[in-house]
C-alpha cells in the first residue's frame, strides 16, 4: 500500500521546493509545519554519496527563530542553560532549551548575528512561540519574528571544495558553527561552517525566498565536478555519528529526557549563576544523578524500523526505549540509540510484532 501525504495550505513549501521537484523528489516529512524532502529514489546511493562525495540537502525546515533587541542577550541566556557570556559575534553555539521543569523541550544552534541580534535555528518544535511569551512576561524589549530564512546544506568529505569553489579558498579555515554574513552572485547569505552529519559541510542561509530554485542551481553546478547530488538528513549516518534528534530521542510530549540523561552535561553550566529556566530542576537533578542514560545499541535479526519509539525490556520490564534504529552498511549490523535504566542493561530485548529481537547496549557514537 503506497502511503501519501497531502499537501495542503497548512504545509509550507520551502524556497528550494520547486528545485526538489525538478530533482525528482520521492517522498517528504513534515518538519517545523513545512514539507521536507525525506529522499530521492535511491537512498543507499544518496548515503554512499554522503559518505564519499558530497550531497546537497533542502533543510529549510530548519527554521530561524529571530531575538533582535536591546534585550535579546537577556533572553537567550535566560532560554539556556549553557553560559554564552564569552559568543562572539559570527559564532555559533549548540545549546539545550529546557522547560521550568528541565525537560528538554529544544536543541538548536545558536547563531550571534550582532549584539542584539541573534538566531535560533531550530529543530521540530514552536520555539518562537515560547521564546516571544518568555519575553512578554519579563517585559524585556525583544522583538520575536521568523525572519526569511531558508538554510541549503552541502555536506560529505567533497563539501569543502564545492563551498571553496564557491566563496573563495578562505573558507576551509573557517571554524566549525563560525559563520560569516556574505552573498554569493546578489543572492545574500549566511555561510555556516555546519550541517547534522559527522561528514563536514557547510549551511548557505539564504536570507530571500524568492532566490532559491537559482540558488540550488549555482550550487549544483558547482558541485558537478565533485559528484555533488541531492539528498536529505540521513539518519543511518546520524545514528552512526552518534546526533541528537530532538522529537526522535526525546519529546516533550511523550518521551521527556534532562540534558544530563541525553549526554549534555558539559552544555549545564550551573556554577557559572546566571539564571535560566529550569535551573531549580536541574540543580536538584544533578545533585540526585541520573538513573537514564542515552545509550548506543546492536539488535539482533535485523528486524525492520517501526518508525516510532519502542519499549527497551529486562525480564518483560520496560526499562527505557529504543527510539530509532537501522541498518548500518558501514558495521553490517542494526544500530540504534535509546535511553536505558543505568542499572539494568543487561539480557535486554524488544518486541516488534510478535518476534523477541535480543539488544546489547554499547558505547556512542558507534563510528
């Protein structure tokens, strides 16, 4: 049975939709409210060529949550609780947003533009919507907007050149998360040192819609010579590399985790004193330990992905979950991430219809 999304005014098209289409686009996920490719055909191809060239993605779901100001250092360190004290303008910062309670509720890159200026790139969830209500309830004098913003990402071992062809040599010394305001034949971007994969790459933010079909153009031809070609987030290589997911390995709604649980720690910086929301909770969390932990896991038999969390068992005990698993062509073996019991990670298994996989919990990231 072929399953279809309907496309609707309620989903948004992206800037680069029109060129995904030309590409021959064969299938999207919904992210931030808008569609986004999901693959084009051939995903072993797409994965091969992340890995060994250079792919070029649509993420223009990945949108930016706009804090301009006089008050907007203010809320974006009151929104986390890593201290950006010492962010430089054209630096980026990965950073967790949690709720009161310490519940991770976001895990965006941070991105200083100017000293009252800074964007939130955000993954799936209304982040604008908290941030501007935050704002209103301290009456700071901060404006909250989702700017036009459309990132285009060019990721794989190839990226550098094809971003060095594009923008000139100086930009393999650019930092990872550093970014420079630019432009690139009239179009005006934001060139980032990023991208959610392990394979290196760069972000073109193009900051006007209606350039991106010869946005896309100009890079693809670019990157022909490289073997460039179109793909999307891969989450084999994200599992391998060992990426947060935020809605996949944790949800506010159904699946909640605390930085400390997902691996964050160092991101806490709770001896620093400045406030941020959810400070209480993590105090008394990290003072109490954690009993869960994001771990790393093989599974047995090489059952097929359900597409949604599954419960992790000890003794026919749920003691966690696994919440995404594949087959690595790389190990030659189904890998997965989940959050486990501490105390209970041995002679576990999970259950997909009917058949009992065996699950041995390891290290991450597995590559």
């Amino acid at each position: 049975m072929t399953h279809r999304i309907g496309i609707g005014p309620n989903l948004r098209k992206s800037a680069f939709y029109d060129a995904t289409i030309k590409e021959g686009v064969a299938s999207f996920s919904v992210y931030n409210h808008m569609l986004i490719p999901g693959h084009f055909g051939n995903p072993d191809a797409e994965y091969d060529r992340l890995l060994n060239s250079v792919a070029m993605w649509d993420v223009a779901a990945q949108r930016q949550v706009q804090l301009q100001g006089a008050d907007a250092d203010k809320l974006v360190q009151y929104l986390t609780p890593r201290n950006l004290s010492s962010t430089r303008i054209g630096q980026g910062r990965y950073i967790p947003l949690c709720d009161y309670d310490g519940w991770l509720i976001n895990d965006p890159v941070l991105l200083k533009l100017a000293e009252d200026c800074y964007w939130l790139s955000v993954a799936d969830s209304d982040i604008h919507l908290w941030a501007a209500a935050i704002a209103h309830e301290k009456g700071w004098h901060v404006r909250i907007t989702e700017p036009d913003v459309s990132p285009l990402a060019i990721q794989g071992p190839k990226a550098e050149n094809v971003t060095a062809k594009l923008f000139g040599e100086p930009v393999r010394a650019m930092k990872y998360f550093g970014f420079i305001e630019t432009e690139l034949k009239g179009i005006p971007l934001v060139l980032a040192r990023s991208g959610w994969s392990k394979q290196g790459g760069f972000e073109l933010y193009l900051r006007d819609s209606t350039y991106g079909s010869t946005l896309w153009n100009i890079v693809k031809d670019a990157g022909s010579e490289f073997g460039i070609g179109p793909g999307a987030p891969n989450d084999t290589e994200r599992l391998e590399s060992g990426l947060l997911s935020y809605g996949a390995d944790m949800r506010w709604q159904t699946h909640r985790a605390n930085p400390f649980e997902m691996g964050l720690t160092s991101l806490v910086d709770i001896e620093n004193g400045h406030e941020f929301i959810g400070r209480t909770a993590l105090v008394k969390a990290q003072q109490q330990g954690i009993k869960r932990k994001r771990v790393g896991v093989f599974i047995d038999d090489h059952p097929e992905p359900p597409g949604h969390p599954v419960a992790l068992l000890c003794d026919d005990e749920p003691v966690g979950f696994v919440h995404e698993f594949a087959f690595s062509k790389r190990l030659q073996k189904t890998i997965g991430v989940g959050l486990a019991d501490i105390a209970r990670q041995d002679e576990l298994f999970i259950h997909l219809n009917e058949v009992r996989h065996h699950v041995r919990v390891t290290d991450i990231p597995f590559i």
